[in-house]
C-alpha cells in the first residue's frame, strides 16, 4: 500500500503523523512555519490509512496502520536516521515506531498524545472556553464543529481550523475508521521494551477534552530525555490555540536532538 504523502526540504527526514481522522494538513499547517526557517530536514506528512486521501484497503487494526508506516518508512527513508513527530492517535503511533526502531530514531515529539488508548478509561477535564472574540460564532457556518474542541475561540483559531483540520475530516473514511477501532491497541504496547534515551517532548493542553493531560505523565520514566510541558489556555488543538509556544517548544526540542548528535 502507498500512503499519500507530501514532502518538503531536504536533509534530515522528519516524518510527521496526524491524529486520528485528520488528514497531514492537521501537521503541516503548524510545523511548515516552524520549519520553514530551519533548513536541513526534510520533511514528510504521510496521510494514514482510511484518512485523508490514503485509503485503507482491506486494514482492520492499528497493527495494519503500523504495517503500512513501516512499508513507508522503509521506502521512503531507508535506514537513515530518521525524527519522529506524532499528534493523539499519530503520538500513539510514534511511540510504536519507536519501540521498533529506537536506534533509528534521533528524537520523538508527541503533541496532544492518546496516553490511555479507550476514551473511557482516560482522565480528562470537562470542555471549557477561555478565551473568545467578537463575531467569530457568528462567523461560523452550518455544520461547522469548530466550538467542539476549541479553548480558544478567536479569528485565528478558526482560521487554522479550516484551513488545518476540517478538510481533512471531511475525507475520512468512517465506516473504515470504525472497523480498525475494533482493533484499536497495538499488539506490542510502545512502552514493553526497554526506555527510550532520545531527546523527546511530549506537549500537553491543560483543558484538553480528548486525551488529557495526566494519563501522559506516566510516560515519563520510559522516555528519560522528555520535555513534558502542559499548556495552559490549549485544548487538543494546542498547536492552534498556543502557536508561539508551540513553536518554541518544538525548536527547543530540535535543537536537543542536534546537541546530541554533535555529542
């Protein structure tokens, strides 16, 4: 299976995996303006099975979605060593990836990441706004679940939104979506093997409704060089609602990554 993809740069490969539903719009629209001024990498936004425009064939599990990321990974980075960014169900994912290929993998950054895979058993806080501006409910049209998740409903905010999440949802493949749930947790659990020494982040939103931000600090002893920052005013669209302090968090972890691969 080839996944649909785009790619940007040249030099280091970076491979970047959206959430769940979304298409790799949901990550370049904010890691391209951090990148962007930040030559050396090369980066690749793969759309996951029964997302985006990547279809999921006869997939049925998180273990085929991680079947395919490897044919990819195989494919289009070789044995090079490769950075691994991943945001919810893609964080899930990278951590996967990781367990199989920690040599391979220089640093590991995890936005908004599933901690606890079922919704029922996750710790999450009730859905709140805090920060609104004139006009912009207004603004919105019919049909549009911009208010589901957002913290922060400004101009901005939805404005990132349409332009990086809501195309690909529109894309995705439920009834597909809804058969891999069935199947939803990786055989090998990410964290069974051995800690994780890379330079790591793992970004969290303080009123984040889907996945939280406590499940996540368990994490922290098997990735032992991990940033572990929770936002405040940053839902699970954090990299929309706090975009400087996303971008800097993740040029900090990248600079990490580069100290020690000079050391």
């Amino acid at each position: 299976m080839t996944l649909h993809h785009v790619s940007f740069g040249d030099g280091v490969p970076v491979l970047a995996l959206h959430g769940w539903t979304p298409d790799h719009r949901l990550m370049t629209g904010c890691l391209e303006p951090v990148f962007g001024q930040l030559p050396g990498y090369r980066r690749l936004y793969p759309d996951l099975p029964g997302m985006g425009k990547s279809p999921a064939g006869d997939i049925d599990s998180s273990d085929g979605i991680m079947a395919a990321l490897r044919a990819f990974v195989d494919e289009r980075i070789g044995d090079e060593p490769f950075l691994l960014i991943g945001e919810s169900y893609g964080g899930y994912l990278v951590r996967g990836l990781v367990a199989e290929r920690p040599g391979q993998i220089l640093g590991m950054a995890l936005i908004c990441p599933v901690g606890t895979l079922r919704h029922a058993d996750r710790k999450v806080p009730e859905h709140v706004v805090l920060r609104t501006e004139p006009g912009v409910l207004e603004s919105l049209t019919e049909g549009e679940d911009f208010t589901d998740l957002a913290v922060v409903q400004s101009a901005a905010a939805l404005a990132a939104y349409r332009s990086d999440v809501a195309p690909g949802l529109a894309l995705a493949d439920t009834a597909t979506l809804e058969r891999i749930q069935q199947n939803w947790a990786l055989s090998i659990a990410p964290e069974s093997g051995p800690p994780y020494d890379g330079p790591s982040l793992i970004l969290c939103g303080r009123q984040d409704s889907v996945t939280g931000y406590e499940d996540q600090y368990t994490l922290l002893p098997h990735y032992p060089r991990a940033t572990y920052a929770v936002l405040d005013v940053a839902g699970h669209n954090l990299q929309i609602e706090q975009p400087a302090l996303f971008a800097a968090l993740i040029t900090d972890w990248l600079q990490r990554v580069s100290a020690a691969g000079a050391g």
